[in-house]
C-alpha cells in the first residue's frame, strides 16, 4: 500500500476527522508497523531518537480502539517508567481511557512481574495468609529501613550483632548486642549462608553470617553462650525463625522477591 491509504486506514480505524500532527508526520515503515496484523510476529528496529515509543503508543491505541474480548489483553512492557508513561499517553489520547484498563497491561518489566507473577503467587511460598481476602505482599521493605515496625522481637533472630561497649557500668559485659532486623539478611542458595547488612548506620557493605559469627568481638560477645547450649545451627534456625515470621506477615524485600 501506499503512505496515503496507510495513513488513511490509521485515520479511519482511530476515528480521526481532522488533521493529526502525529500521524501526518509517520513515516512509510511507521505506518506498516501501526497497521500490521497483530497475529504475526513483528520486530521495530530504530536508532535512538526515531520514535519508536510515539509508534508503539499509537499501534497500541489501533488495536486498542476496537478490542472485543474481557478476558486476554495487550501487555506492552517497557524498561522505563518514561517510555511506558508515553505509551500509555499516547493510547489514551486516541483510544480513550479504556484502552488502557483491565484487561490491558501498559507498565515496566518490574511492575509487570509484580502484578502479574509475584502479587498472585508469592504468598503461598512465604506463608502470608492475606489481608480481607488480599493475598499480595503488604510491602517490598529496603534492607536499610528502620522503620518502627521493624522493632518487633519477632522480626529479630536471637542473635545480635556485637559492638564495643562503649560506656559499660561496673560489672557489664565488654560487648553490646544491635539486634538485626529480618529485612537486613537474605539466604543465598549458592553460598547457603545468609548474607546480612550489619545494623550500623552507614554500614553499605554486606558480609556471610559465617563471616560475622568469626568476628573476634561476635566471638566474645557469644562465648557464654556457645560455652553451653548455643550452636552454628541453633544461629542459623534463629535466622530462618525471624525470617520466616517477616513473611507470614506478608513482608519481602528485594531479594527476597529475588529469592
């Protein structure tokens, strides 16, 4: 076909009964794209700068127009939050608002695989019951937050991290213990040992669980206790428990979701 019945088609399918800047100005192989059948495969290749989000956004906002089924819709994924907001952008403007609901998906990689992989199934991995019937996690906590909640006993393993005690009162132990809160560790499969934050302010570096338990200061801090009941195992358990009850009350981290 020629650049005029294309650009007509375009005009005809999006309803257009004046002349549109952002069509006028497409090229052949642009028009091509926006008109081709959706029913086979199709590769958009262009240099940076060229236009290929407005294109995508307007080929959404052609097929978009006219869709007929409740229950399978588009998934237009992007790396950006700015290249999916143009998109989006551009499919409202000449497909309506509609064009981008239910059962459309118009977003980033991240937030594709949040809505539509983690949010539905992450719960009965991590033993999170749900809230009125909402079984998606609560929140995706930063492993460097402090917020309140985070002060629960039940998110802290028995063992904490030790310090020097700086003002010790007669008679006190030469070490302090900062107990670690459940979104500073993850469990790494391939070293299979967790991997903590320790809990000092600007502390950025991560360090093995094995790492910090041969500490000199862990070491003494712990001593009475390994002298007598406490084990490598108990420690890790105790990781595991705090973890464990982070999730049940349908909190992940990043690495978490990772995981």
């Amino acid at each position: 076909m020629t650049i005029e019945q294309l650009r007509q088609i375009i005009y005809k399918r999006l309803n257009i009964t004046v002349n549109d800047d952002n069509i006028d100005r497409l090229t052949l192989e642009q028009m091509e794209f926006i008109t081709h059948d959706i029913n086979i495969p199709c590769y958009l290749e262009a240099c940076p700068g060229s236009g290929k989000t407005e294109v995508v956004g307007i080929k959404a906002a052609y097929e978009l127009i006219d869709w007929k089924s409740n229950f399978s819709g588009f998934a237009i994924v992007s790396f950006t939050n700015n290249a999916s907001n143009e998109i989006e952008k551009r499919a409202k403007k000449y497909a309506g608002a509609n064009a981008t609901s239910h059962p459309h998906f118009i977003g980033t990689l991240d937030s594709f695989f949040y809505k539509y992989i983690l949010c539905p199934f992450v719960h009965g991995l991590v033993g999170f019951k749900g809230k009125n019937g909402d079984c998606s996690p609560r929140a995706i906590i930063d492993e460097k937050s402090n917020a309140d909640f985070l002060n629960n006993n039940k998110y802290h393993p028995k063992t904490s991290y030790a310090v020097v005690n700086k003002d010790p009162k007669p008679g006190a132990h030469a070490y302090r213990g900062i107990p670690i809160s459940a979104n500073r560790f993850y469990f790494d499969a391939k070293k299979n040992d967790f991997i903590v934050l320790p809990p000092i302010d600007n502390v950025r570096v991560f360090s093995t669980l094995s790492e910090i338990l041969n500490r000199p200061e862990q070491r003494a801090f712990l001593r009475p206790w390994i002298e007598t009941w406490l084990t490598q195992e108990k420690i890790t358990e105790g990781f595991w428990i705090a973890k464990r009850a982070f999730w049940a009350d349908g909190f992940l981290t990043f690495e978490t979701v990772n995981f």
